[in-house]
C-alpha cells in the first residue's frame, strides 16, 4: 500500500470520526438530546467515547473489506458499494430503533448515515488515480 493511499484513507476514517464527534457535541451537549439506548432490559447512554469507538470500528472494517476486495477483484468498487450500503442499511435498522426517544432515534441516525456515507464514498476515492480497481 502507498503512502498517499494509506494517508488518503487514513484522512477519510478520522474525517469520519470527527464529523461524528462534533454531531455528537453539538447534539448532545448543545441541544441537549438525551442520547441513551434501549437494550434487553437494561437503558444505557451513549458516551462520546462510545461514539468515537464506533465509528473507528466502522472505519477500519470498512478499509479492511475494501483492501481485500481490492485485492480479489476487478470489481472492487461496486462489490464494496454494494456491500457497505447494505451494512449502513441494516445499521439502520438495528441501531436508531434502539434509542430512548425521538430525539435519540433521530440523532443516531444521524451519526449512523454521517459515518457511513463518508466511508462509502470516501475510502475508494482515496486510491490515487489510475489505479482504480
């Protein structure tokens, strides 16, 4: 790997990251979205930290399955399109349902289609051009 693909995408997964964390501080902190989620039996808050681990953990598995589909295939791009909109969809489903009030469903959701989108389109367009697979 690069340097500037390895720095490119590096830029792309806190890119990711911070724009989560400010959505987060300006939301949370600022509007005052009690920002708290609904388990089994138990309700749990979200922390900033909770969302700086998620959306790191977002970032790396998704520049993981674009290194190795980049590897595989011809098609690197449409197989990681395909696949990362289908994660980000059923983040969706899974993860805003969960939160204890409109304001907490709403927000993330946000930080849900925040992340994913920077990620679906930034980590592929971080490959210098001309070796686009």
């Amino acid at each position: 790997m690069t340097n500037n693909l390895l720095l490119g995408r590096a830029a792309v997964a806190a890119g990711a990251i911070v724009v989560a964390v400010v959505e987060f501080a300006l939301l949370h902190s600022a509007a005052g979205v009690d920002l708290a989620v609904r388990s089994a039996n138990s309700t749990r808050q979200i922390t900033v930290a909770a969302v700086i681990v998620a959306a790191a953990v977002a970032a790396l598995a998704g520049w993981a399955l674009l290194a190795v589909l980049e590897r595989r295939t011809n098609r690197s791009r449409v197989w990681w399109a395909s696949i990362a909109g289908a994660v980000l969809l059923l983040s969706l489903v899974v993860g805003p349902p969960s939160g204890v009030g409109g304001g907490a469903k709403a927000t993330l959701a946000l930080l849900h289609l925040s992340v994913g989108v920077i990620l679906i389109l930034g980590l592929p367009r971080s490959r210098p051009e001309g070796t686009n697979r």
